[in-house]
C-alpha cells in the first residue's frame, strides 16, 4: 500500500481526500522520471509483530489475495515483488514479543540486500514500561548506519505525548494519537521521507 494510505492512514484522512488530508504546505510530487515503476511505500498488517513480516503461515487470510500476494511468499517478499520500493519505513507498535530485535535485523537485511533503504521510526507510547521497543529501533540504526524517524521526540513537548485510550479498548490503555499527534506524525514522517530521499539523491 502506499506511503500515504499506510504511514499515513493512522494519520487518518478521517472522510476527506488524500490531498485535502495533508496541510497546506505540503503537495503531492510527481513520481521520478527516472525512476517511473518505483514508489514509496510503507508495508504493515494490524496487530502484527516484526516476525509475521517473515512468514507466511495466516498472511492469506489477511491479504485474502487482494494485494497480488501468493501463497507462498511473506509479506515482506510480496512487497519488494509487487512495488518494488526504493524506501520501507519500519515502524513497530507495541506489543511483548522477546525477540523482536531478531526479527527486524532479518527484515533490515533482506531489505538492504534488495536495494532497499530501511528508514527505522520510533512509536509515542511506551506500554511496555520500559522504552525497550524505541531503544531497540534506536540501536538497529546505530548498528546498521541507517535513519531513524524519532517520532517519541516530536510528541514529547505533548501532554500525554499526544496519546489517549479508546472508548471501546479501554484495556489497551493510552496507545492512540489523538489530532495534535496525527498532525505531527504526518508531517514528521513526511519531513523524514524527505531528508533520506534527498541524501541519497545527492542534494
């Protein structure tokens, strides 16, 4: 799916176009002449963890053969086939899985090892209690050289960080952003997006 119907569906265009859903400044570009069967995209399943980015055991029930997928390959696999992206930014929710660090180092290579340029990002929330998601995403990109989107330092100045709980998912506790935060996640994400694509376009 594409950058802006996933890393930017959270950021919710809630009823209104795609174009009317971003602010003001912010325009949509035309897609590189040079580059004309790329795009960016950002690939996620909800309630996943890092490592059904690896498998494929349930992924046709999610995908229900309406991306293009088959049987056989995962997710990440299907992604790289399909849009053959130049760009995958990788941002993990919360969620307890010990080894999820393993995980996102498979998925960082086989991204590198495509051409790819992972762009690591950092959630709001701290559920765990312990920031141990955040300072993972953090060390991977110190020890892979890679961007990191520090997404928990755009909503620190934010009561809260920007976050709320859910009327009918009160158990989940305070993982949701609320308008302020979307707004933030949109344009952070967006200005990030911009500093890697530029870097690597040499400007």
């Amino acid at each position: 799916m594409s950058l802006i119907n996933k890393m930017l569906q959270d950021l919710d265009a809630r009823g209104t176009t795609r174009t009317e859903a971003l602010p003001g400044q912010v325009k949509p570009v035309a897609r590189a002449p040079y580059r004309p069967n790329r795009r960016v995209i950002a690939a996620a399943a909800g309630g996943a963890v890092a490592a059904t980015a690896l498998v494929w055991v349930g992924w046709t029930q999610w995908h229900r053969g309406e991306y293009g997928c088959t049987f056989a390959e995962t997710p990440v696999e299907c992604e790289l086939r399909t849009h053959r992206p130049s760009f995958v930014i990788i941002q993990v929710g919360t969620h307890f899985e010990s080894r999820n660090t393993e995980y996102l180092r498979r998925i960082i290579l086989q991204l590198m090892d495509a051409g790819v340029v992972p762009i690591l990002a950092t959630k709001a929330d701290n559920r765990e209690l312990d920031d141990r998601i955040n300072r993972d995403m953090a060390l991977l990109a110190v020890e892979y050289d890679l961007p990191l989107w520090n997404f928990w330092a755009a909503v620190s100045d934010l009561p809260n960080r920007g976050l709320y709980t859910r009327d009918d998912r009160p158990l989940q506790g305070d993982i949701y952003l609320n308008e302020e935060a979307t707004i933030i996640h949109r344009m952070t994400g967006l200005a990030a997006l911009n500093v890697v694509w530029r870097a690597v376009a040499g400007e």
